[in-house]
C-alpha cells in the first residue's frame, strides 16, 4: 500500500506519494501554494480553507487510498534532548512523563508527549542515553488533524518536521559532527548530527519569506515582483548594482549568526568533536549566492541537500526545488508501520 507524505508550510504545501522504506520509490510529489499563509489553521475558517485544498488535491491529483503521514512544523511543538540513565522500556515509560514535567513547557492537561531513544551507552559504559521529548498542545494537534477528516485515508504517522529531516539527509555514523539547517519561509530548523545520531534541535523564527517582505517595504515591490528580485538576484554583487544583496545580507547574516552559535555550542559540549560541514535544506536554500556567503563566513565546507539522491523516482515526476521536499520525502523513508 502506498503512502501519502504531507509538509504544510506557511508558504507552501508539498506532498509526496510513493512506497516507503529505506529507499522509497516516488510515483507523485508536488508542490502548492498555501492559501492560508499559515501552517497550522488559527481559526475554523482557515480550517475549512485548508480541508477543502485537501479534497481538491485528492481529486485532481488521483492520490490513492493509502497510509498518510504528516508533519508538524518545529515553531508549534516543544523539543528537547535529555540525558537519563540506561532504563528498561517499561522504567523509560513510568519516568519520562516527569522528566516531560521539567522540560516540556507545556501545561499537563494539554500535553500530548512522544518520545524516542537516540542512543544507548554499551553495556558498562557509564555514559548516559539520550532520549528526545516532543510535546504539543492538544487542542493545536486537533485542529491541525481535522484538516484531514473527510480524506478516504486515516493518519498512521505524525512527527516534526526536525525528525523527517534527520532521516531524508541520513548523515552516517562516519560523516562528520554536521549541522543540518532546514530554512524554510516562516523558520529556520538548525539539526546537530554527530556519530550518526541527532544531538539537539533548535528552531529560530524568520525564514525565506522575510527577505520577500524586506524588498516589498524598502523598495515598494509587490509580492509577487519582491519574490522574483529574491530569487534572480539574491546575494548577487553584480545583479541590480548589489542593492538587493545590500537588502537582504542582514537577514541572511541572522541565519549565519544561530549556526554559528549551533556550533559552539556543539564544540563546546563534544570536545574534541567539532562541527566541519553545514547542510542547507528546506524551500529556501536555492537563494542565490548563499552557499558562497555561508563558505565566507561559517568557514566550513557547504552543501545543499538533495534528498532525491536517496529514493528511485517514477519517470513521470518531476520536482524544480528539490530541497523543498526534504520533510516528504524523510516522513516517506520511515519504515512502513
């Protein structure tokens, strides 16, 4: 049975339909605006809204009966990484509801917890095992999930977007400590991977979409034109006498700026390891000139993900951005459940 991926962003919504596994093959994947502009409905209205783009997609887009996996975008869940002792899965469960009580800031009435072992020490070892908590309000996950209610599938998976990242990019045990900065319209996503396991997660507000608005109101741009200017000049020099780059270095420099402190703090907590490579994924990476400006100033080697290299693609499907489909792609390559 197939599955049907879905990341709905403040920009856009991907899908992507395919079988899953460690190398899933794609049949469909496609992109849409988001009517909304928002990735979670505020209201019934907006939820309606994003109901009814659901059962036009199913519609005119032949998705077929099958699993469906969905993401929830970072700025609307509580992540963190915490250190316990080594505990038997039935200890984990009794204990990590209060270790949630000290982490998680969220009220105990509207928690919905999950959790997931990243490491274990080996046997003997006094290391400790890492564990990620992930909550979310109630009352946000319901809404979110009545978008989906009148679909002929059901929801099998739901998870951040932060974890399908991790698992599409599939930094191995060998490569190096690595940060995986997801950048997409409303958030930057910053994912530390070292030994091949996730060691934290940290989003920031402020994606792509900051650097339309910058151009709308400094040079009075419609949206439409500010979001052309973004993506054919971008940090160009040479392009439009270098001031769109002039207007957009700021923000850009906030993005290098939370990397930066992603690696020291990193640096600073695995000594001796050190962080030696940035991946960029997410919808808005293709600006043109970052990877020069993130060499120049990260001083580490820069790589744009592509996670189309790891799944088999049907030949009818055909993708323009494709580190937009990083979060579909990993929700995808999730074994079947």
């Amino acid at each position: 049975m197939p599955a049907i991926a879905i990341d709905i962003g403040t920009y856009s919504v991907k899908i992507a339909v395919g079988e899953t596994g460690d190398r899933p093959t794609i049949k469909k994947a496609f992109e849409l605006l988001n009517p909304i502009g928002h990735a979670v409905p505020m209201d019934n209205a907006q939820r309606d809204q994003l109901a009814g783009m659901m059962r036009v997609l199913w519609r005119d887009y032949a998705i077929p009966k099958g699993e469906l996996r969905l993401s929830l975008p970072e700025s609307v869940v509580s992540t963190k990484v915490i250190e316990m002792p080594p505990l038997s899965a039935a200890e984990l469960a009794s204990a990590i509801h209060w270790q949630a009580e000290k982490h998680i800031p969220i009220p105990k009435e509207e928690l919905v917890l999950e959790y997931q072992v990243l490491s274990k020490p080996k046997k003997g070892s006094k290391d400790l095992a890492q564990i990620l908590l992930i909550g979310v309000r109630r009352p946000l996950l319901e809404r979110y999930l009545s978008i989906f209610e009148n679909l002929e599938t059901e929801p099998s998976l739901i998870e951040t977007q932060s974890l399908s990242v991790f698992r599409a990019l599939a930094v191995a045990p060998n490569d190096p400590p690595t940060i995986i900065a997801h950048l997409g319209a409303s958030e930057l996503i910053i994912i530390v991977v070292a030994d091949g396991e996730l060691k934290f997660v940290v989003s920031h507000l402020g994606g792509g979409s900051l650097l339309i608005k910058t151009l709308q109101e400094s040079i009075k741009l419609e949206p439409s034109m500010a979001e052309q200017y973004v993506r054919a000049y971008g940090l160009s020099e040479n392009q439009f006498g270098g001031k769109v780059r002039g207007l957009l270095l700021p923000h850009v420099n906030d993005w290098f700026k939370h990397i930066q402190l992603g690696i020291q703090y990193f640096d600073s907590h695995y000594a001796p390891q050190t962080v030696r490579r940035v991946i960029f994924s997410g919808s808005s990476v293709l600006l043109p000139g970052l990877v020069s400006q993130a060499s120049t100033v990260l001083g580490c080697e820069i790589l744009v993900a592509d996670p189309f290299l790891s799944v088999n693609m049907s030949k009818n499907v055909q993708v323009t951005n494709k580190p937009a489909y990083s979060v579909v792609l990993g929700l995808l390559e999730q074994d079947s459940l």
